[in-house]
C-alpha cells in the first residue's frame, strides 16, 4: 500500500541520488581507505580517520588512539633549486622515521603508504612487519618534517586510517561503497528503463499488428512468441552476453530481445477486443488505411496498459541485469549492484564477514524492484476500474 501510494516519490528521490549525489561525491573507483574497511558506525569509541593538510616545514598532530590501520602521505614538495640535501622525516614518541628521500631534483611528487615493501625495506624492518602499527604505538605528539637546505613549497595531505570509512565501509580495493551504490542506481536504473522501453516498444508494435491484421501474421507471431518464451533465458542471455560483449547497451539490447512478448500477448488480446469495435469498422468502410487506424486509434488505447506493462517490466530487467553482472558478465569497469555482490562473493566477503559489502546492493535491488512494482500496480488500478473495485471490497 504505501509502495502503491509513494512509488513515484521514492523513484524520484533514487533519480536525485543516481545524478545528482556523485557530483558531489567523487569517483566511484577512487581507493579511499584500506580494503574492507568497516563502517564508522560499528566502533564509535575508537578514532576516526584523520587527513591532515601540510603546508609548513614541521607540522604537529597529536594521536591518542590504538594503532592506525595503515598512514598515507600524498602531494608534492618543490624546491627553487635542487636540494643537495632534503627528506621527510615523521617524528614520534618512540623515534623518527624517515619516509622519503627529496635530494637532487627541484620537484618531487610524493606518493606514500606504510604497506609499502620498499618504505619498510629502506627502514630496516622486515616486509611482513606492519609499519603503522610500529610507528603509531604510542599516544602522544607527532611530527612530520620536510628538511632541507633550500626553501620548500609544500603541498602534501596525511591520511591516517583507522580500518573504518564512511557509512557503508570499503570494499576489496579500498572504495567507498556508499559510492559504489549511488552510482549502481545508476546502472540498474538505465538498463531497467532503457530496456524494458525497447521491448514494450516492439512488443506494442508487434501485438497490434498480430491483433488486427489476423490471419498468417497472427499466427506467426504467436508461434515465435511461443518458441521464445519455449527458450531458457538465462542460458541464452549468458551465451549472447559472452558473444557480443560486456558493455551496457549490449547488456540493454540483450534484455530487450527476451522481454517483449507479455506486452506482445498482452496488446494483442486487447487489439481483438477493439478491432471489431463499430467506429474501426467505420473507419475501414471509409477506407482509411490501416497505418492510419492503429496510429491514431489503436495506439492510444493501447498505451495506459503499456504504461503499467512497462513498470512491471522493469523489476525484471534489474533482477536479469543483477544475475547477468553476479555470473561475472558485465564490465568490470561498470560498479552495478550485481558487480558489487560478484566481487563480495569472489574475494570472500559472504565466508569473510564482510557483511557490509553484500547487504547494501542486495537491499537496493529489493527497494528499487518494488518501488516499480509499487507504481505499476497504481498504474494497473488507473487503467482498470474494476481492479480498483475489487481492491477495495
């Protein structure tokens, strides 16, 4: 009931979040924090992440938290002549780290992680020793310096990371889901509209001509109908996608070939019940052709049914897009919700606990099926007064 009488607000609010929120979130492939980062929600007590903006020469912070999950120094550092002596140092409680070597060039561009091997081999630790739990081990007053003898712009941005980012956390490579998702309403919404628009589209076209022309056109639209509906879909769709490729218009036009005939049948049935109507049997008597009669006649009586055929329709093409990208059939570059559930499942994520990478795109497929679902069957009840009736007794 209250998907019937919100369906088109919800719709509208994933239309805003599809479009509008990454434009102020960034991009969905962006690695933000270590890999399977838990949400900030489930450990209020221990720290946040921290990013820190370095511009001067000797930059303070004090940590007074558990060891970070790992630190990241990214940026630039430029010289008005090549230094013949610079580097960074990070200064702690327990001793200083030396994290960069800035001698001999007039620009640097500074690109580091604490898991990285050669920073760990550089400082003498073992490569399977965890650095930012060596270096963060102690509360107190740290320092980041650039030291040098020639003067130095400074640019740089320290990211401490705690094992936990964002609303929804990270998945195997570091990304945001939260980003992740916004941008799998997105796909789901254009393969749902785009393909169940092409094959309302031809299944309209194909029903009126099978409904009002008869005879051997009838029947050989119906038996293919018949053959196709005869096929396993998933099998066809899996063997087509592999053939044609993984993109998204090809994932549209291989949904739409298999989704057309129940609005075939459905147009076709009502076009028989009309085509004998007195006003078609005037106009014919008049002479009017026939392209005439179903673009003007046929057509508007058959468009509020098509209407709440196609939002009936588009459940099924996410759900089919959703199974196509968790069988691994999609662009990997493409972050669907059925790609983020394939990832979650390939690196271990069902086994591994990582729940957070599986419930979000699982229950936004769930929610956006039954928003259209919701405004089909308001649609259903507009274009049928005797469904309303009977919902109501």
């Amino acid at each position: 009931m209250i998907l019937r009488r919100y369906g088109i607000l919800i719709l509208i609010i994933f239309l805003i979040l599809a479009f509008l929120a990454p434009l102020f979130m960034g991009p969905a492939n962006e690695t933000v924090a270590p890999p399977f980062s838990k949400p900030l929600w489930l450990d209020l007590k221990s720290p946040a992440p921290r990013s820190y903006s370095v511009k001067d020469e000797i930059f303070s912070f004090k940590w007074d938290g558990n060891p970070p999950a790992t630190f990241s120094l990214k940026g630039t550092v430029s010289f008005d002549r090549p230094p013949e002596r610079a580097f960074i140092l990070l200064v702690t409680p327990s001793g200083a780290y030396k994290l960069a070597d800035l001698s001999g060039a007039k620009r640097f561009d500074i690109d580091i992680d604490s898991r990285d091997v050669p920073l760990k081999l550089e400082l003498g630790m073992d490569p399977f020793s965890d650095l930012s739990e060596i270096a963060f081990s102690e509360r107190g007053i740290y320092e980041l310096i650039v030291k040098s003898d020639e003067d130095a712009t400074i640019d740089l941005n320290l990211d401490i990371h705690v094992g936990r980012w964002g609303i929804f956390g990270t998945d195997q490579r570091g990304r945001d889901v939260l980003r992740l998702f916004v941008e799998g309403i997105k796909i789901s919404l254009l393969v749902g509209i785009s393909a169940t628009l092409l094959a309302s589209t031809l299944g309209m076209g194909l029903g009126l001509l099978a409904g009002y022309l008869g005879g051997f056109v009838d029947s050989a639209i119906m038996r293919m109908i018949d053959v196709l509906l005869a096929i396993p879909t998933l099998p066809i769709l899996m063997v087509i996608s592999g053939i044609w490729g993984r993109g998204l218009w090809q994932i549209v036009l291989v949904l739409s070939i298999f989704s057309w005939m129940g609005t075939a049948r459905v147009v076709r049935a009502m076009t028989l019940s009309i085509r004998e109507a007195p006003y078609i049997e005037n106009l014919r008597a008049l002479g009017a052709p026939t392209g005439y009669i179903l673009a003007r006649h046929l057509v508007p009586e058959a468009l509020p049914l098509l209407l709440a055929q196609m939002a009936l329709g588009v459940p099924g093409a996410i759900l089919a897009e959703a199974g196509l990208s968790f069988l691994g059939l999609s662009d990997p570059l493409m972050p669907s919700w059925g790609r983020m559930l394939h990832e979650a499942h390939v690196f271990g994520a069902f086994t591994g606990g990582a729940w957070w990478l599986i419930f979000p795109p699982g229950l936004g497929i769930a929610a956006i099926c039954l928003t259209f679902i919701g405004i089909g069957r308001q649609l259903e009840e507009r274009t049928d007064p005797r469904l309303k009736e009977s919902l109501r007794k």
